[in-house]
C-alpha cells in the first residue's frame, strides 16, 4: 500500500471540500433553486426585460473597457517594476495594491470627488465636453481602479522569473526591442497575462461599492447589473434578483471556460513548438 508524501492529505482534502460546500457550492445552489423556482417563462420575462438587458449592455461593455486599460496599463506598470530601479520604486509596488485594501465605496466617494465637475480632474476635463461622474466612463474608471492588480500581480512575477537568454538570443539575430518583445516575451507571458485580465474582467462585472457613487444610477444609462439586483432585493422580489444575479454568474462561468481552453491551446501549442 502506497502512502502519500503529503502527511495529513485526507484531513487537508475534507477540510478543502467542506469550505467548497459551504462557502462557494451551497450559496451558488441556493442562488439557482431561487432562480429555478420563478418559472421558466416569468425568468425569461425579468432577464430580458429592457432595464436587465440595458443593465448588462452597460455592465459587461464598462467592464471590457476596464479590462482592456488594465490589460495595457497593468503590463506597463509590471514591465516597470520588474526591470527598471527608479525612486519610489518601492512606494509605487506598494501602492498597486491598495485597491485590495481600501473599502470600494471608500474609492466610490473618492472617484467621485475627483472626477464631479468641480473636483480636480473634472474640471479640468469640463472644458474639453468630457464628463467621467455620472456617466459610463466613470463606471469604467471605477472599475479598472478596483481591479488593476490582477493584472499586474499576475504578469509580474512571470516576469521576474523570466530567463533572459532568449532575449540575448534573439538581440543577438537582430531582432530589435519590439520584436523580442513580441516574439520571445510575451508568448511566455501570456497564459499569466491573460489570467490576470479575466480575473480583472471578472471583478469588474461583480463591482458594486465604488460604482455606484459615481454612476450616477440612472436606469438605462448608468445602472448596472449588481445595482439592479440590488433593488429588486430592497423590493422583496428575491427570485427576480436571483434571476438576474444568475445571467452574470453564468457569463462568468462561459468567460472561465473560454479563458481555460486558451490557456490550454497556448500550452499545447508551445508543445509542439519545442
């Protein structure tokens, strides 16, 4: 009878099911038998219904535009901080995780506050006709604020790991910057790359605290899915809120797929190219 080298592995692995259960599987349970319980055709009627789908057009394309800022600036911000030393390098590392720390309607109120018309940055955008408060650009700023540390703390220790032999390699050959970049870095960057922006993806489509002080929340303009399931809660119509809560988990669910099956596809493929 073989044993396991890991001691405790049974009691480690109940107590990892368990949490699953209760903590992940059993909310998500009650989420869908709440959902299933409304009908077929009255869950058809409150998901597409015109302030759901408006809620969703505005919530999944505010949460693109966040992810592919994040996705740009978030690898700039890693490439920085990995292979450069400046002053402040140290503060600046430090402060790619504050949006973990701080409270989101703390970062609601403080984007708000900077972004109004009267505040710092809003008014110097006023005279150029750019409105960020109480629009779909703010929906987007707050949510690539609460969300860019996915991105670079995923990408960064990739790239602090990364060998640079195939970099000199290819200098070497004469390939210039962009092209070992293109060519030999981020290929090897990539699966990493593309986790952190579907885990910023996803955050941004469950963003809730810091959107809804500078959204402004008005139905089919800036309201978004969270806020709505919100209210149908506030009104007692819990089956309503599960059906809507229910359309977003399960575009997070087909997003969670999509991005496994790529990573899966740029692991066989660079397989293949050894």
């Amino acid at each position: 009878m073989s044993r396991s080298p890991l001691p405790g592995f049974r009691l480690a692995l109940g107590l990892t099911l368990a949490y699953l259960g209760l903590i992940v599987l059993l909310p998500l349970a009650a989420l869908i038998a709440q959902a299933s319980g409304m009908g077929w055709e009255r869950y058809l009627a409150v998901v597409t219904s015109p302030r759901s789908l408006a809620s969703f057009q505005i919530t999944v394309l505010a949460a693109f535009g966040a992810t592919v800022f994040n996705a740009v600036f978030g690898l700039g911000l890693a490439w920085a901080l990995t292979r450069y030393e400046f002053p402040g390098k140290r503060l600046l590392d430090a402060l790619v995780d504050v949006p973990f720390a701080l409270p989101t309607a703390v970062a609601g109120v403080a984007l708000t506050a900077l972004f109004a018309a009267n505040g710092w940055y809003g008014a110097a955008l006023a005279p150029l006709g750019i409105q960020v408060a109480y629009a779909p650009l703010g929906i987007m700023c707050a949510m690539a604020f609460t969300s860019i540390p996915f991105v670079v703390r995923s990408v960064q220790p990739v790239l602090a790991d990364l060998s640079s032999e195939a970099e000199e390699a290819a200098e070497t050959l004469g390939a210039g910057q962009l092209r070992t970049f293109w060519s030999v870095i981020f290929p090897a960057i990539f699966p990493a790359f593309l986790a952190g922006c579907s885990l910023a993806f996803a955050r941004s489509l469950g963003e809730f605290g810091a959107v809804i002080f500078i959204a402004g929340n008005q139905p089919f303009k800036t309201e978004i899915a969270a806020l709505l399931v919100f209210i149908r809660l506030e009104e007692y119509d819990y089956q309503a809120a599960a059906a809507i809560a229910s359309v977003m988990l399960g575009a997070a669910f087909v997003m969670l797929l999509v991005v496994n099956a790529i990573q899966l596809w740029h692991l066989r493929y660079a397989r293949e190219g050894q």
